[in-house]
C-alpha cells in the first residue's frame, strides 16, 4: 500500500502528454502516469493547468469496510463539509454505488454539511484496490479568463504552455523572482499573476510592451514590465523564461539567440527556453546544462512543434 501524503489526478489531451509528463518531473520529481501520481511534495493544483485535484490522504485501506471503520476513529466534528466521490482510472462502481458510498462518508462525520459552499470536501476513491479517504483540493479555473484578453496575436504561445513555464520555472514558491525575457503580449505574465508570483517583464518591441501593460492593467495585476533589449536589462532572478521569437515579424538568426539566451543567463541560474529549432549546441555555449526537455506538437496536422528546453547554469 503506498504510504505517501498526496495523491493528485490529471487531466490533458494526447497532445500535451508529453508536456505534463515534462511539469510533473519538475514539480514531484516523478513522470505521473496512467493521470495518477502518489507524492509526499505539496503542489497548489492551479499552478499546473494539468493538476486536476490534489487529494490529501487522511487513511486508506485495501478493504471499504475497513476504511468506513479507520474515518469513524478519526472522529472528525466540522460543520459545513461536503463528501465527494472521486473517480480515478480503473474505477468501475456504478453511480447509485457511489452514492450509497458517500452517504457512509456523511454518517462517519459528526457535523452539518453544506452542499452548496462548502468549507471544506472530503472525498473518496479507490486505486488499485485501495480504498483512500482524504481532503479533496480542487483546481480553480479562473485562470481561462485570460483567453479573453485584449490583446494577443496568432503566434502567441498557447495559456497551457505558459501555464506550465510558470510551474517549471517556480514549481510554485511564492518567494521567487522570475523574468520573462521576451514577454510580447504578456501570455506569461498573465499565468505568473493570477499564481500570485513575483514576475517582471521586457521585450524590445514598443508596440508588444505596451500591449502587455493594457493586458496586465485589463485584469488588474501588478508586474513590472520593461521595454528594452534583454542585454540591457539589470536585475537578478531566480528563475527566467525565454519564449525566442520566430513569427513573420521578428527576423531571427542564429546570432540573435545567442545574444538573448546569453544576456538572460547573465540574469538568473536557472532559465526555462521555448524554441522551434533545435538550440542545444546554443545552450551550451551560453554555460547551461539542459536538466529536462519535452517537444509539444500543435493539435492540427502541421509539422509546427515547441520545444521546452529546462536549463540551469553548470
């Protein structure tokens, strides 16, 4: 039986396997599979956009009748609880089992429920013929609200990869500095706001800072966001992310990823990189070591692919 704290679940597309794969072995050290992963590391589900619930293991056992017995010793007194099935990969019970589940859930607690606005969900579920019981987290999906932002262009990154370039850059810690270093309309920022994490910004083109100032201002976040030339930029972070432009619009050789992958590492140890082509002999010059990568394909039939390149300093 795994004797860990947190169980989470998952929840994204094919296409984005291999980014969450990507997340989870930076956020818990461990690739989740099958949706499911058993931690002892506690994560905030809304710093992933893959995290579906966080579910705090209170006990477990390989027999319901049991479990029902281990909740009643618990004796747990709180009013203005909610009980919840939660359905992981494998489960087959029906719903009126499920149901007839939750109501032992609510007579083994002492207390009023509240179905409406609880204060707290307690929740149940069952995993390779272990039954668990624990404190249900949830993800809070206010963060789509940013899919109506003023402004963004066609080869903006998508929320889900700027999602995850917060949580691999932070993997959540409120206390660190971060810097996008090419923060075009603010995609990024966005994401690192809403986390309540400490970011700043600059980008070279007039026209995209300020459109990133209109989109900070648009939901009432505060960032410091510069317009200038990464070289130029003083300041030391923890972490930075580097989303290298390669639209219509930006005239990008070899040279110009060079000057902003090596500025940026003259700025912070630890430095997350969004690239189409493959950088690695550019990352290593600059004085990184790639820790981790994942290649993210578009959903359409195209052969336009991002690469996620996490790097520290060697």
């Amino acid at each position: 039986m795994p004797n860990y704290n947190y169980l989470y679940s998952f929840n994204y597309d094919s296409h984005n396997s291999e980014l969450c794969k990507l997340e989870s072995r930076q956020l818990f050290n461990q690739s989740e599979k099958y949706k499911i992963l058993f931690s002892d590391i506690k994560v905030d589900p809304s710093i992933s956009p893959f995290i579906k619930n966080r579910f705090e293991i209170i006990t477990s056992s390989d027999s319901y009748t049991n479990l029902i017995t281990n909740i009643k010793e618990e004796d747990i007194h709180i009013d203005g609880f909610k009980a919840e099935y939660l359905i992981l990969d494998g489960d087959n019970t029906d719903y009126d089992e499920r149901r007839k589940k939750l109501k032992d859930i609510g007579y083994s607690i002492v207390g009023e429920p509240d179905f409406e606005n609880p204060s707290i969900i307690y929740s149940i579920c069952i995993y390779n013929n272990i039954w668990y019981f624990g404190v249900l987290i949830k993800h809070n999906m206010e963060w789509q609200k940013h899919k109506k932002k003023p402004f963004s262009f066609s080869n903006s990154i998508g929320m889900d990869i700027a999602k995850t370039l917060v949580a691999l850059t932070s993997k959540g810690d409120k206390t660190k500095k971060l810097l996008d270093a090419c923060s075009g309309v603010g995609t990024v920022i966005l994401e690192a706001c809403i986390a309540e994490l400490n970011i700043e910004g600059c980008d070279i083109n007039p026209k995209r800072y300020e459109q990133t100032l209109k989109n900070i201002k648009h939901y009432d976040y505060t960032s410091n966001i510069y317009c200038t030339d990464i070289k130029d930029h003083v300041g030391s972070y923890d972490c930075a992310i580097v989303d290298l432009p390669y639209n219509l619009y930006s005239l990008v050789d070899d040279s110009t990823t060079e000057h902003i992958i090596n500025s940026t590492v003259k700025l912070a140890d630890r430095v997350v990189i969004v690239s189409t082509s493959d950088i690695k002999e550019t990352i290593k010059k600059s004085g990184l070591k790639v820790k981790d990568f994942c290649i993210v394909e578009k959903r359409e039939k195209s052969k336009f692919a991002r690469k996620i390149w996490v790097c520290e300093k060697e």
